[in-house]
C-alpha cells in the first residue's frame, strides 16, 4: 500500500467551517450503516509510525486497516475543490456527520460513503466547469457575434448612407446635364462666354436653306465684331450679342464659343494672330417665307409663327415693329425710352398676348364635342343675329342673321350667338380642364422667352361673361405661338410636337457635332376629335370667312377670329390655318394688331405665305 496523506482527522475538522448551510438531517441515515467500526486512534498510529519511519509497524498497521482511498481527505483540503454551492451542499450532508464523529469511530461504509460522494462531486464539478465553461464560451461568442453584427450594422449603415449620397449626386448632375446645363452655361450672367470672345471667333448662324443670318469678324481691337445681313427681319428670333443676348444668339452662346478645331490648327491660327472659329448653328428658320411673312406685315404691329406640325420644326417666325440688331447700341436709349409704345425689342409671336377672338371657338366647339358625342351631328340652332340673356344683348358680327345653322356651318360662319348658346350649356369644370389640357395657364414646351396664356372661368361669373369667354372676347389670354401649338395639334391627329429651332450643330470643317431631331410633348387630343375640327376648319375656307384662300392650288382649312380690345370696339385680326389639308405639312398662326377682322387683315398673309410655300 503506498505511503498515506496526513491530517486525516484534521481535514474534517478544517472543513466543518465552511459546512454551515444544512442541519444535520442525514445523520440517522448514515448511522444505519454503521456495521464495522474503525477508530481513529488506530489511524494515527499508522500516521505516527510513518512518521518515525517504523516499517514493521507500519506493515502490521496497514495489514489491520480495511482498502480505504484516503485521497478523498486530501481533496476535501484543496482551497479550490469546493467551486459550487451544489458541491459545498453533497459534501456537506455527509462530511459533516462523519467529522461529528472524529473523536471516536466511524464506519468504513460511512467512508466509502464520503469517498463515492467526493468522487461523484468532482466528476460533477468538472461537468461543472466544463458547462461554465461552454456558458462562458457560448457568452462571450455571443457577445462577439453581437458585436460583430453591430459593427456590421454601423457599417451597412454607413454604406447606404454613402449609397444614397452618390445617387442622389448622380441623379443631380443628370438632371443637370439634361435640364440646367444649358440654361446655365448660356445664361447672360456666365463670365465664360466674356473670356472665350476674347481668343474665339464666334460660330455663325445659317437658315436652313444655307443663308447666312449671323457672322462675326475680329475688330482692330481683335474684339468680335456681330453682323446681321437680314437686319430686322430676323432680329427677334436669332438674336442680338450688344446690350443682353437674347434669341439664338443667347440659347447657343456657349456652342458658338466652342471649337473643334484640333490642336495643330488652333496653335497656326494663334501663331498668324487669328481666332479659331466657333461651331456654326444650323436652323430650321426659312429665309423666303421669314422675308414674305415680315414684308406683309409692313408697318402694322403683328406676328407670323410657321410650324412644321408633324415635326415641330419652326419655319418661320417674324414679329412688328423690329428693330436693326446691327445697330442696337447705338438706338438703345430710344428703343428702351417709356415714351415709346413700338415695344420693337419684344417678340410679339411668343411674348405677345392677346383675346384669342373666335379662333377660341375651336377649343369650345371641342369641349362641346367632347360632352355631346353622340349628338353633335344633330345639332341645330337658328340664328336671328342676337342672342339676349340677364338684359344683355350678344350680337353676330355686323349684326348678321345667320338662320339655322348645324355646327360645320355655325363654325364657318363663326356664328356668336349660335357659340354662345351652347357654351352657357357646357359644364364649366370639364371646360376648364379641357382648356389647362390645350396649355393655358401651363408652361409651353419651347425654350426661348415667351408669356404664358391664361384662361379661367366659374359657374358663378354669370351667363354675360361665360357667354363672352366661349366666342374668345372675355379675359382669356393667349400668344400667337400658342395658337400655332393648338393648330399644328389638331393638324397632326391630335398630338403635339415640340417646337424647335436648330437642326444642327457643327464645326468649321462642317463635321455634325450635334444633331437634333423631333420629340414627341403630348397627345392634346384624340385622333377623333381633330379629325372632326379639321372638317370644321376646312369648312372655314371652303364656304366661310376664309373662303378667299379656297383659290389657292392647295386645299386649306383655318379659322379666323376678331379680338376686340376695348369699349370703342376696336380689335385684332388673327387667322390660324394649315395646308394641305389632307396631310399637313404647315401651320401658320397670325395675328395683326387693330387690323380688324381676321378675314380682312390676316388671311391675306396666310394667302401670300402659302403661296410662297407650295409655288
């Protein structure tokens, strides 16, 4: 038997302080199994011959001694063999009997008792440690995968954040670039295009029959030095350079400060003193009909707009009285003097705004058309030449009777009364949203200065003015380029192209920089609808107020319309129109201030236009 641990009584004794939980309710149990004794004297002898090294003592003690594993005694004194309260308490229960018993004998059952106890508890406390330890483990992994996944949260975060950033960066400068670029870079108030006179020749402007309508060259004072072959005739629609660009000159300035000459060219034009030319503008603007449509306004205050409505090409547009862009330095204080009521500097077919007259009535006959569909082809209405409501009186021009009319006729015949009489019956809501859809009180798809229409009415202004805004003699506002907007829809099956001006931008080797081509802005109309105004305007010329173009060698249809003013009576003449009538190739839109009847002052324009046009 190998040499045995000491202290055995002591252990006991030393663990009894810390065995203070339970009461000694066990103790009977452990007394029935008392069936042999061992006393402790006999166990300190054997320590004290071990001691004194006494050999045959020893033998002859170990012999008397049952196999006891005293080990368990050696664990009960190890500061930390006691971790847990569970093994404080099984040690405890019996421990404590047994230490109770130390100053004489206890059982070798009560021992092996302890023995199995300790052993049980030990494997139990490294169970324990074992399952603290993978609590522990399994705590701080998932405090690590806590961690981890709030670090990765912060980081998602910070990720989209600067997602969100950049796209709304990208977003920004495609709006930029689609939108505001332009407007920007040739905004008046842009320094830059001031530095790139100073070393390029500004590109030139051309009409799209190839005639030179701008051109620059450099002064002794190697400054651009604008000229304007055309004089007034283009001047509202190119544009001026002196005193504010405007027109042309102002939507491409930036184009016309930039070359594309290559390098070796610009360092031989720099080495012979020489700018570099800029690119050129190709319009869309026809020289003859621009040239017919200012001659035949004269001296009377007007405007002529020409569209291509399938397109939206701009032909022509021409405003009077003008004024010499070659020469506007020099006539600037009375061109700009509050005295002067020519206002040449504004561009009356876009800026000017004036009562629609009855060419309004296309926009009623439209809503009237579009609440009475199935009825309309029955209409019938008998004109005596006045119409008395709310004791006021409306009146056919010149007082005509008109006798029973249907609606082609009424229309030609540019019928008030008989307009009158169905507009009071229309529903003014549905009216109103018919008007916003044809863009009055909207923003015009065209990108050069222009004044927006208007037109509002309620049910409660009265029949008097309800009765005035559907023949066009209320306060309904509009431009003539509007008016053409209107027309060049109805004349291309109801939808409406976007006006434009340049065809192209190119180079001084005449290399296409830029090509621009129609785009598609709404569908104002159905087909349905514009096919039924087309045959009430073609009625217009064939047996109406137009019918002195219906001698021309192409088949027109139009409207004409009387605008008055002021209590005095005085009005404009506006007649819009487009031909040929079975597949519209132009649109033309006139208006001549106090020229009294459309028929009288504007369809002669019309006539000579058109004959230019299709000679």
């Amino acid at each position: 038997m190998a040499k045995q641990k000491r202290n055995r009584k002591s252990a006991f004794k030393d663990k009894e302080g810390i065995m203070k939980s339970e009461n000694n309710k066990d103790k009977d149990k452990f007394s029935k199994l008392f069936d042999k004794t061992i006393n402790i004297d006999e166990i300190k002898k054997l320590e004290d011959a071990e001691n004194k090294d006494k050999k045959e003592e020893v033998d002859v003690l170990e012999k008397e001694l049952p196999e006891i594993d005293f080990e368990i005694y050696d664990k009960l004194n190890e500061d930390n063999f006691l971790k847990t309260d569970i093994e404080q308490d099984i040690i405890y229960k019996i421990g404590k009997d047994v230490a109770s018993m130390s100053e004489g004998t206890f059982t070798l059952n009560e021992l092996k008792r302890l023995n199995d106890v300790s052993r049980k508890t030990n494997t139990e406390s490294v169970t324990s440690d074992t399952s603290f330890e993978e609590k522990s483990d399994d705590i701080e992994e998932k405090k690590e995968k806590k961690s981890e996944k709030t670090h990765n949260s912060r980081l998602s975060n910070v990720t989209t954040g600067v997602f969100i950033v950049f796209v709304i960066m990208i977003l920004y400068l495609w709006h930029f670039i689609a939108f505001d670029a332009d407007e920007i870079i040739n905004n008046p108030y842009n320094k830059r295009s001031s530095i790139l006179e100073k070393s390029i020749l500004r590109g030139r402007i051309y009409s799209a029959d190839n005639c030179l309508l701008a051109y620059s060259n450099v002064g002794e004072d190697n400054k651009n030095q604008r000229f304007y072959p055309y004089k007034e005739i283009f001047a509202h629609v190119v544009g001026r350079v002196d005193k504010g660009k405007s027109g042309l000159e102002s939507k491409y300035d930036f184009d016309m400060l930039t070359t594309n000459e290559n390098e070796l060219a610009i360092i031989v034009d720099d080495f012979q003193e020489c700018k570099p030319l800029g690119n050129s503008i190709y319009t869309t603007l026809n020289t003859n009909l621009q040239t017919i449509a200012y001659k035949e306004l004269g001296d009377r205050k007007g405007a002529v707009v020409a569209i291509e409505p399938k397109t939206g090409k701009i032909l022509a547009m021409a405003s009077t009285p003008s004024y010499d862009p070659n020469t506007v330095s020099e006539n600037w204080d009375a061109l700009t003097d509050d005295e002067n009521e020519e206002f040449a500097l504004m561009n009356r077919a876009s800026q000017g705004l004036y009562a629609p007259g009855s060419t309004f009535k296309i926009v009623t006959a439209l809503e009237y058309l579009r609440e009475n569909k199935n009825a309309y082809e029955d209409f019938k209405y008998d004109c005596n030449g006045e119409l008395t409501f709310d004791d006021y009186t409306l009146h056919c021009y010149n007082n005509k009777s008109h006798g029973i009319q249907d609606l082609g006729t009424m229309f030609a015949n540019s019928c008030n009364c008989g307009f009158a009489d169905i507009g009071l019956g229309l529903n003014i809501d549905k009216f109103n949203k018919t008007c916003n859809k044809l863009l009055f009180n909207s923003e015009l798809p065209y990108d050069y200065e222009y004044s927006k229409s208007s037109f509002s009415l309620s049910k409660d202004m009265g029949d008097e003015t309800i009765a005035n805004y559907v023949i066009g003699q209320g306060k309904a506002l509009i431009s003539p380029l509007h008016n053409a907007l209107i027309t060049a829809a109805i004349a291309n099956n109801g939808v409406l192209m976007k006006p434009y001006m340049v065809n192209s931008i190119k180079d001084c080797s005449d290399k296409t920089v830029k090509k621009y081509e129609p785009i598609y802005y709404e569908q104002l109309m159905s087909k349905d609808e514009a096919d039924i105004l087309k045959s009430l305007m073609r009625k217009v010329v064939t047996d109406g107020t137009a019918k002195s173009l219906d001698s021309l060698n192409v088949k027109v249809a139009g409207k004409t319309g009387t605008a008055e003013y002021n209590s005095n009576n005085n009005s404009h003449g506006w007649f819009v129109c487009f031909a040929p009538y079975d597949n519209p190739k132009i649109v033309l839109s006139i208006i001549v201030e106090d020229g009294n009847t459309g028929a009288e002052s504007a369809v002669p324009i019309a006539n000579a236009i058109l004959s230019e046009y299709f000679k």
